[in-house]
C-alpha cells in the first residue's frame, strides 16, 4: 500500500459511548426506539454500551498499543445540540474536543463521522425529521459547528454513514426509528438526506479547511442469479434502487436518468426542485467511503418461489404500484458460504465492488467498514480465539490489495470494528471488535477490556502495510 494509506478501525457514537443521559446530552431516536420493548434484542439500550464517554483513554492506548493509524467514530448530534437546532452544549463540544486531541497525541487520524443514526429526538417529533426538508438547514447548521470546533485538527469528514441503510431499515422495514414503512416518504426523505450530503459537502469547502470530505456507503454488489437476460435486467433494477441512487449523486453531483424513471413508474413524487439540483451539483464529495459487509443476489420477478422468500420485505404503503418485487427479488447465492447471522461471505465480491466503483467513476475510496459479526467466546485464561474473525479479514485484505494492483485508489482501511460494541438490533450477542468488552445484556458488567487474537494479528497487518508482505515475511 502507498505510503500514507491509513490502516484504521471504526465505531459509531451510540454503539460506544453510553452516558446517554448526563453532560447535557439530549435525546436521540435511538434513545427512544431502544427503550420500547420488543425492539431490540432482549432490550439492550445505549444507556452505557461500552462506556467509551469514560473510557476514552484507555481504549485510545489500546489502540496506540495496536498501532492502529486511524480512528473512525462518530460525534452524538444530541450530544452537541441537545434539542437539533439552537443551544450548543458546551460539555459535548469539550469531550470531542477532548478525543480528537488523545487520538492526534497518540499518533491516530481522527475520521470523523458526522452522522451514524442518532438523530436528535426533537427534530423527529416536531417535523418528522429526514421526513422534511427542513432538515437540510438543521444538518448544514449543526455541521457548520462541528467544522468551526474540529475543522483545523480533522482531516478527514464522513458526512453520513449509511444513508441507504438508516433509510431503508427506518422508512421501509421499520425496523429502525422512525419505524416508517411508506415508499413516497421513503424517497422523499432519502432525497432530503441526499441535499442535506451535498450543502454540507459545498459548506465544508466554502470554510475552506484543509481536510477531505464524502458520504460513507453500504455498496453490496450485485450478482444476477443467471445469466437469463430477465435476471440480468432484474440486477440492473436493483442496481439502480440499491446503489446508484446514492453513488451518483455523491459521486458526479446528479440522478441518473434511469433511476429517476424507475422511481417515477413506481407512482413516486420526488419532492426534488431546480435548486437542489444546483446543490447536488456543487456538493459531489472528494472520496467515498464505502462498508462492505456482503453481496446481493437477483433474480427476475416472475422466477421462482425462492426468491420470494428471501424477499421478506412486508409493505404497508398507501402507494399501491410501488413494489420493487416487481423489478428485482432478492436470491440465494448457492457459492457463497454465510455468517451466523447469514450474511453472504464474499471477498471476491468486495474486489468486484471496488472495481465497479472505479471504473464507473474513478474516485478515491476509502473502506470505512468492514468485518465479521460473530459469537466470540472469553474462555477461562481469559482469552478469545477469534481465528474465524482473522480469515475473513485476511481474506477481504488479499483481495483488497489485488484491487489496488488493479488500479483502484483506495486511501484507507478500517475494520469493524475496534472494540466490540452494541450491534443496534442484535445486543452484544454479535460482536465485530479486535477487543473483547466482558458485558452482556447487563447495564452493570465490568467492562473490562480483553485482546483477542485478532488483535495481535491486526497489529501485524499494520506493521507490514498489509496482507502480502506479512504473509512473505513469514514464509
Ligand atoms: C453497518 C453500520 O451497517 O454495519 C454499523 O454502519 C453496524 O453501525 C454494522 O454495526 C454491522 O451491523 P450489525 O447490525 O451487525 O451491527
């Protein structure tokens, strides 16, 4: 890898921090939708996760001790702004203050996210959120204080993580706050998101501060289940709603023609005027950042049962011609060995995706998520043997360094995650980190912190800029 690649690793503010409730810190949607029961597993909130607010150092000097050269994790809009818009809460401006400054003194980039789903709950309630265009100044103003705090001493800004994913899983399948299931609001409000991405994008070099600044995406790749031509109009239906509904307005600042079509046919009424389409123009990011986790798999709509099945989405919508079952289904990958929570295990597939990516667009990448989510065992001389964790790691890396032979940019590298932390639906049942936090369910665990041997072998990786080296070093 080049010289100043960044081999990193990442969190996200409600997944770590805990002290939900104290130094001023208003409420989020997240804080809200975790204490209904039934809606996480066994009812595990972010009141403390991992208690990164109080543990900062010490799991910054784990890191140093790592070697890890750079830190992703995301600032708490509540936190900063505790009702959205309006009062600064100076206690939050200083713990972030304080963070970045820890990092930066031990050596480690900060990436800075500006938004991992916590939104603030006051914003929800009393406008319904990304579900108005209002957003876009409360976003662009809370992102305007963030850039005058920490914009000398961060170089690099992730604008929104996953807008895809907090869109789909909250306005489709409900199954994230705000538990909407409507496919108008949906892209109505994903279009909101998309402006907010791009004004805050065109502020940020306005400011003229010296970092780098893009959206993170979750890119599956797509596969058609054969090579039937209806199977591969069907891929490229669901390429159009999955990715490049986001990657070309971030990317070349406008829609594509096709996916607006798509959209329109669908019986949607985007909400889209002349000056977002000047906004979106100004605002095209300078990397993306891209988390991958998997592949996708299509088929045609008039295959077989299968893919119904696995296209479980259920919908309630008050727009009756909307369905997207009647363009793509989602099918079984028969190559693909799965993860325990049946994700598809696919490392050519993320050498495949970065390819696309580049030659669509050729535009640095910087993979800002990648990692297994597993069931890891502390066994009783205290230690984790995550071995599972390593080979998938190691091959996602291999084939990442093949890619970069194959002429993709790609800037960096940060793992999921670096301590384990709460997996928004899933409790701690499923863990990603490089260290081992000793808690469950219970508010109340030590929190004591453990390496794992995954640990030991990214400390490895790092110090012999990658996969390749390291393996020849030890042969
Ligand atoms: C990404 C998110 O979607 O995947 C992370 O950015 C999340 O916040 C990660 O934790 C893994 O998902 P999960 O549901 O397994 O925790």
């Amino acid at each position: 890898m080049k010289k100043d690649f960044l081999w990193g690793s990442a969190s996200a503010a409600y997944q770590i921090e805990g002290a939900a409730n104290i130094d001023g810190k208003g409420p989020s949607i997240w804080d809200q939708f975790s204490h209904i029961p039934g809606n996480t597993y066994k009812n595990t909130t972010g009141d403390v996760t991992i208690d990164f607010y109080h543990r900062y150092q010490e799991d910054i000097a784990l890191m140093r001790e790592m070697g890890l050269q750079a830190y992703r994790f995301s600032i708490s809009w509540p936190r900063i702004l505790p009702t959205g818009s309006g009062r600064v809460n100076q206690e939050g401006i200083d713990f972030y203050h304080a963070v970045i400054d820890e990092l930066i003194k031990n050596g480690i980039e900060p990436i800075v996210t500006i938004y991992h789903w916590d939104l603030p709950l006051e914003l929800q309630q009393s406008y319904n959120g990304f579900g108005n265009r209002k957003i876009i100044e409360d976003f662009t103003n809370y992102c305007k204080i963030l850039f005058t705090e920490y914009g000398e001493k961060v170089n690099y800004w992730i604008t929104l993580n996953e807008q895809n994913v907090f869109m789909e899983a909250g306005y489709l399948d409900a199954t994230f706050p705000p538990q909407e299931n409507d496919y108008q609001l949906y892209f109505n409000a994903n279009h909101y998101a998309t402006v907010a991405n791009a004004q805050v994008i065109d502020l940020y070099r306005k400011m003229k501060l010296p970092g780098k600044i893009g959206p993170s995406f979750a890119y599956k790749a797509v596969y058609a289940k054969s090579c039937d031509p209806a199977d591969v109009l069907a891929m490229e239906n669901a390429q159009e709603l999955t990715n490049w509904l986001w990657l070309d307005p971030y990317i070349t600042g406008k829609y594509n023609q096709i996916t607006l079509k798509t959209i329109e046919k669908m019986g949607i009424n985007l909400d889209i005027t002349t000056q977002d389409i000047e906004i979106l123009t100004k605002g095209k990011c300078d990397f993306i950042g891209i988390n991958y986790y998997r592949t996708q798999t299509i088929k045609s709509a008039d295959k077989t049962k299968e893919a119904v099945e696995v296209s479980k989405r259920t919908v309630n919508s008050n727009i009756k011609n909307f369905a997207t079952d009647k363009l793509y289904l989602k099918a079984k990958n028969q190559y693909l060995p799965t993860t325990e929570w049946n994700w598809a295990i696919d490392p050519v597939g993320f050498r495949i995706m970065l390819r696309r990516l580049t030659s669509r667009y050729d535009i640095p990448i910087m993979i800002t998520e990648n990692g297994l989510g597993a069931v890891d065992v502390l066994n009783e001389e205290k230690k984790i043997h995550d071995d599972y964790r390593i080979n998938y790691l190691s091959q996602h890396i291999t084939e990442l360094e093949q890619a970069v032979e194959e002429g993709c940019n790609i800037i960096g590298y940060c793992s999921w995650s670096f301590q384990d932390l709460f997996s928004w639906l899933n409790g701690y049942t499923k863990r990603y980190g490089f260290v081992y936090v000793d808690r469950d369910v219970d508010d109340n665990s030590k929190l004591l912190r453990y390496k794992k041997d995954s640990f030991y072998w990214y400390q490895q990786v790092i110090k012999n800029n990658g996969i390749k080296n390291f393996n020849n070093d030890n042969e």
